[in-house]
C-alpha cells in the first residue's frame, strides 16, 4: 500500500470504511503518509463518532422487515425472531427493534436470560397477545455464555449445528415453551440497496469536511459527528477501539420503560 500511494505520487490518502479500515488507515498514518477518514459502516461502532453514514440506509431495511413481520406473527400467533447484522455491537438492533416495534431487542452488550425471555413472550400470551416479535442481532449472547473466555465460547458453540444465534435461541425458545417460532435474517440487503435521504446528506456532509481538512493539511485525523457537529479526532483515538452500547444507555432505558424487554432480569 505504502508502494502504491508512492509510486502514484499521492498527496494524501482519503479512507472511507469501518474499524479495520481505520486500523489499517492509523498504521499507514504512523507510517508517514498522509490520511484522512470518513465513518462508513452499518455498525455504528466507531469510537469518537456518534453517526456513521450507511447506518441509517440499514435501519431502514431491518425496521422494514421487522414492520412486514408483524401481519403474519399477529395472524399465525407464533414467536418470530429477527437476525439482525450486529456481531460486536447492537446498535443496529436495538434502532430497528424500538423503530419497529419489537417486543424483546437482544444485543451482544447485555447478554440475555433465556428465562426472561420465556417470561416475556408468557405474559404477553395471558395479555391476550398470541405473538413476540424479537429483534436479535448476530452477536447476541445468553447470560451463561456471557461467563465463558473467547476460546471456551468458540469451543462451546462447535457443540451446536445451529447456522446463526437466532436459530440457536429458536431452538431453546421451543424446547422450553412448546411455542412455534420461526426465523427471518434479512442478512446482507441491510448493507445495500438504495441510501436514505439521511445517509446522503450526512455523507455530503462530511465528505466536504473532509475535502476542507485536506486542504488545510490536517491529517491523521477521522472527520466526525460530535453532539451533532463536524470535527475531527486523531486516528491514533479511533484506531482499535469499538464505541458499545453501555447497558445504562439512554435509549436501552427508554425501550424498557416503553415495555420492551432487552432480555435481562430487572435490576
């Protein structure tokens, strides 16, 4: 890469993508070379920004499936799990959940208890209400794998043939409760497809800021949105870093509070 940006005779190197991408855009930085980043990525995820363009597009599309969901869990009163793209975080989950209007939203930050999940869908059923949609992302986890070390997860999970965590909590969800329940994975349509209006203007946005930062040399840095302003941080700040969900997050209490259950026990 070092090679290719001198044998090219570039000025500067303008780098657009998520947590690898700025890795690899901080080591080339170290390296010398003069870099400048843009946030792209469904994720959400990156430290120092609070909105990532493509995000948006995504919710879009997981909010979607969720709505479309609705008519056939009402009419055939059966569980419904939605996969949603989120290995690390659950940002994208927990948007799409609440804007959707999921019963139960599961992300890799709060693991879940399956008992209060089972408990959830029960007393949703002696309300009269024969369906739970739940909104799950990929990388959601129960409590007890929670307590597992990295190697002892890999390890655990070989044990099961389910293809993804949904499957996975489908399985248990009706062993336990004898309840049907059926899987949707919008999969990757959530990274494609045709940008929000919101994702282009946020894109024009700091794309023209990062254009700006170029011509006033102001590299090693990722442009970014902070408390909904442009500006920039340093990529040495961003670089191996992953902006989670904290679990006292505003917007998990306010799904809470509306009813919807992030699959832990109360507190």
């Amino acid at each position: 890469m070092i090679d290719t940006y001198q044998s090219l005779k570039l000025d500067c190197l303008v780098v657009l993508g998520g947590n690898g991408s700025h890795k690899t855009a901080a080591l080339l930085s170290e390296k010398g070379l003069n870099v400048v980043t843009l946030p792209k990525t469904i994720d959400n995820d990156i430290e120092g920004n609070e909105l990532s363009f493509g995000f948006q597009s995504a919710i879009d599309v997981a909010t979607r499936t969720i709505d479309e969901i609705h008519t056939t869990a009402a009419s055939h009163s059966r569980v419904f799990i939605v996969e949603i793209m989120g290995h690390k975080t659950g940002w994208l989950a927990l948007y799409s959940g609440i804007a959707g209007g999921a019963d139960i939203i599961l992300i890799p930050e709060i693991p879940y208890n399956i008992e209060e999940v089972l408990k959830t869908i029960k007393v949703r059923e002696n309300m009269g209400k024969k369906f739970t949609i739940i909104a799950m992302a990929e990388g959601a986890i129960s409590d007890e794998e929670a307590k597992l070390t990295k190697k002892e997860l890999k390890e655990h999970r070989k044990k099961f043939a389910f293809p993804s965590a949904a499957y996975r909590l489908s399985d248990e969800i009706q062993k336990k409760s004898g309840q049907e329940v059926r899987v949707t994975i919008p999969g990757h349509v959530q990274r494609g497809g045709i940008p929000s209006s919101m994702d282009r203007v946020l894109a024009t946005r700091l794309g023209v800021e990062a254009a700006a930062m170029v011509l006033r040399g102001e590299y090693g840095n990722m442009v970014c949105i902070s408390g909904g302003k442009l500006g920039k941080i340093p990529l040495s700040e961003v670089a191996g870093k992953t902006r989670m969900i904290e679990p006292d997050n505003e917007l998990v209490r306010q799904a809470e509070e509306l009813g919807i259950s992030m699959g832990r026990k109360a507190l």
